[in-house]
C-alpha cells in the first residue's frame, strides 16, 4: 500500500530530472526573460501615454462605441487562429470598457482558445503540402523539436505564458500531438486570460 506514493514520486523526480537533462526550465526561464521586457514596456508605455498624451478610457471607450462587437471579436479570433499577430492585451482592455466585461472577457479566452484549436488543425493539414511542410519544417524547427521533446507540458507554458500559442499549437498538430491532451493543456488558456485582466482593468 505504501509503494504507490514511492512510486509516484520516483516518477515525479525521473520527470523533473528529463526537463532539466532537456532543457526545459532553460526554454522556459529564457522565454520570460524575452517577454518580462516587452510586457514591462508595453505596460509603461500604456502609463506614459494614458498620462501625456490619450486617455485610454477614454480611448477604448470610443472603441466601443464606434465598432460593433462582432466585428473586434472577428478580428481577435483571426489573430489568434495564425500566430497570434495582435497583443491580446490590446483586447483585454478593450473588453473592459464594455457594457458586461466580463462577458467579454470570457469570450475573448473562449475564442484564443478556439483559435488554438484552429492552429493545431492548420498544423495537421501543413502535413499533407509537402513543399509547406518543409518550409514550416526550417521555419518553426524550434517549436517543432520543443513540442517533441516536451509535449504538454509546452502546451501548458504557451497557454499560461507570453509565449506564442498559435504558433506552439501549430507545431503541436504538426507533430500530431494527441489532441484529448491537447484539448486539456489548453484549458490554462482561460487563467491566462483573468490573469492578465486583474493587471491590465487597473491601469484601463
């Protein structure tokens, strides 16, 4: 009776031994070095400008009025869906200067979640162009091995992280990485998201 928790932490040691062998915790560390600056910067110059030169309530305020819903979730669900060319943090603040923002706020996280699912299909479907297979072979070589290497637990940083996701879940249906699994790593999508309101509703 007293071996199952041996063995589990036998496991959970070989584990974290693998992602240190691998270089993990590396990818991971480097990776949030890169974005700590970006975010850092992004969050001053919001500040900056907010104080010097627009207000920013005032501005996502105009958003709203001006732009029909619809037509900014579109825009976001597209982003999200090819390697997630627009900030999300960009939509975050727009959703709080709406009528109900955490109704959008919801479905911003539901939709770059279904915009990953999208991604891992345009990653599975990459597999059957050969000539775009191998330029996405030398393109997202990176992505590619990390995945292979590291599987979900990949997922789950790109999910949580200011890594890219679309471009992690590419890769991920590019490997053909089981998609149940898939499907569960991806749920940190949405912490992700009410993370990162808490932050961004202060400043906006």
């Amino acid at each position: 009776m007293k071996s199952a928790p041996k063995t589990k932490k036998y496991s959970l040691k070989r584990l974290h031994a693998y992602y240190s062998y691998t270089g993990f915790y590396r990818f991971v560390g480097a990776s949030l070095k890169k974005a700590l600056l970006p975010i850092s910067g992004f969050i001053l110059l919001i500040i900056l400008l907010d104080q010097f030169v627009i207000d920013f309530s005032d501005f996502f305020t105009h958003i709203t009025n001006t732009y029909a819903p619809v037509g900014i979730l579109s825009v976001f669900f597209a982003s999200e869906s090819l390697l997630g060319l627009i900030p999300p943090e960009i939509f975050i603040a727009w959703s709080d200067k709406t009528a109900s923002p955490m109704v959008y706020l919801s479905l911003l996280a539901v939709l770059s979640y279904l915009g990953g699912i999208v991604s891992y299909f345009i990653g599975k479907l990459i597999l059957r162009i050969p000539s775009v297979y191998n330029y996405v072979e030398v393109k997202m070589a990176k992505h590619l091995r990390n995945v292979r290497k590291w599987g979900g637990f990949l997922i789950i940083v790109g999910a949580l992280l200011p890594i890219p996701y679309s471009m992690t879940s590419m890769a991920a249906g590019t490997i053909n990485y089981r998609f149940r699994n898939y499907l569960l790593f991806g749920t940190l999508r949405f912490v992700r998201f009410y993370l990162f309101a808490i932050a961004i509703f202060s400043l906006v």
